[in-house]
C-alpha cells in the first residue's frame, strides 16, 4: 500500500480570509475530492457553534465551500477539535463518506500527530501516558482506576522536541481518542499545556492553548490510498522555547480563568 504525500498546492485557490470568532482569519483547504475535504482549522474557530450563537463555525465555511460547485451539499463532522485548537481536520462531503469514516474510523485513521507547549521540562525525553478518563458533571476529564463505571482507557505517546527555560516543545501521538486526552494526561503529568487554566495551566503567552494537530494520515474511505496531511507547527510555540536574542522574556504568568 502506498502512503501519498498530500499535494501543498492542492485547491490553493480556496485559500480565502474568512470571519470566524471577531477575528478575520485564514483557511486553507489541503486537499478535496468528491468524497472528502480536509482543512487547517484555526485556533479559536468553533468546529459546530454553540446553540443560538451567530459565530460562523468551520462547520459552516466549509459547506459553503463545498456549495460553491454543489448548491445542495455539505459537509458532515467526522471528528473533531477544541475550539483552541489548531490543526487538520476532515470533513466527510456525503452521506455514504460520513458513515464510511464514522463505522471504521480506528481502520481507517493510521497516525494522528500533535504538538504543545508545556509548562516546564518534562522529565525525560519520551514516554506513553496510559489511563482511565471519566467525565464529571461539568465536563472536566480526569483519571481513575481501571474500570470505573463510564470511565474509557486512553493511551498517549510523547517525545520531547525541545526544551525552554519555561517551556518544553513536545510532540505527541494518540493511541486512543477520548475527550481532552491530551490535555488530562499533560495537566496529570505536572506538565500542563500554555494557555489551558482549565487543566491548569498559570500562564497564557499566545492568548491561546497550545496545542496543534500537525499530522493526520488516513486511508481513504473509498480507496486503499493512504494519504499523509501535515501543518506545521506554528511559529510562535517554537519562539516560546527560543526567544530572539536580545529580545526581553515577558512575564507571562497570569491568574487561571474560570472555565467550567
């Protein structure tokens, strides 16, 4: 089986400055065929917006996007990111797609890859985070022992990519994919995301959680072609880790939010 490299020019004229959540913003559309359409969501960019809000969603530009050729399509969710999010996403184009990649989607999603920016050095350069996630009732995740009533096994693989005088780059890969999995193993490993207070974090030095998905390699619904889509990391994590020489470090402490 043959795994292809994503074309980076693929649909580069769907590159368009949208406005999502006050901001204007960019979306790229990485690839696209008649059956599935995969993006670069943007941070702070809802996947579904909240019930009665007027915030446009991702969901929403990219059935736009797709009615540009087919007045009567749209997209359908398959997965999905925090809204603080960045990274690759795909979105199913059909009806026969969404089930194809919601019935098989362990099968059919070979590698998922993140990255953040933790606070602090990691001890160690590599290691598997390996628990048992429950839900409370405010939506919170947190570990328990194996078994628990509700609780799902969640499995987390990390190396470190570099380390700061505050922070450590680290990239990280899911075995399982349960709700804020990333965010409940770092915050339990005394190594919490930048930007995630709800999870504790002290700090917030990008106004935003620091955490990407950089890498998605699936195998097409309808194909055994297997395709490997990438978003680099974003420039400022790496500036957190090695500021510019001469530049002041700022002092970016600040005193956790509420976040349910």
């Amino acid at each position: 089986m043959r795994r292809r490299q994503a074309d980076p020019d693929t649909h580069r004229d769907s590159r368009r400055s949208i406005p999502a959540a006050g901001r204007r913003r960019t979306i790229d559309f990485l690839f696209e065929d008649k059956d599935i359409v995969v993006v670069e969501k943007p941070e702070g960019l809802p996947v579904i917006a909240p019930e009665g809000s007027r915030i446009k969603s991702l969901y929403d530009i990219v059935t736009d996007h797709i009615r540009r050729t087919n007045p009567k399509g749209r997209a359908a969710v398959v997965h999905r990111l925090d809204r603080d999010t960045s990274g690759v996403m795909v979105f199913a184009k059909h009806a026969a797609a969404k089930k194809r990649l919601m019935d098989n989607w362990n099968e059919l999603v070979m590698e998922r890859g993140y990255i953040a920016v933790v606070e602090g050095k990691m001890g160690g350069e590599n290691g598997i985070f390996d628990t048992w996630l429950v839900e409370n009732r405010a939506g919170t995740m947190y570990s328990t022992r194996p078994g628990a009533p509700g609780a799902l096994r969640a499995i987390t693989r990390w190396q470190l990519a570099e380390a700061g005088e505050l922070y450590s780059l680290i990239e990280l890969r899911l075995e399982t994919g349960r709700k804020h999995q990333i965010r409940v193993h770092l915050a339990e490993s005394g190594h919490p995301i930048a930007g995630d207070p709800r999870y504790g974090a002290r700090s917030d030095p990008l106004g935003r959680l620091c955490l990407h998905a950089h890498l998605l390699v699936l195998r097409h619904p309808f194909s055994p072609q297997e395709y490997s889509f990438q978003c680099p990391s974003p420039d400022a994590f790496v500036r957190l880790i090695r500021p510019s020489p001469g530049r002041p470090r700022a002092d970016h402490s600040t005193n956790p939010k509420s976040n349910g």
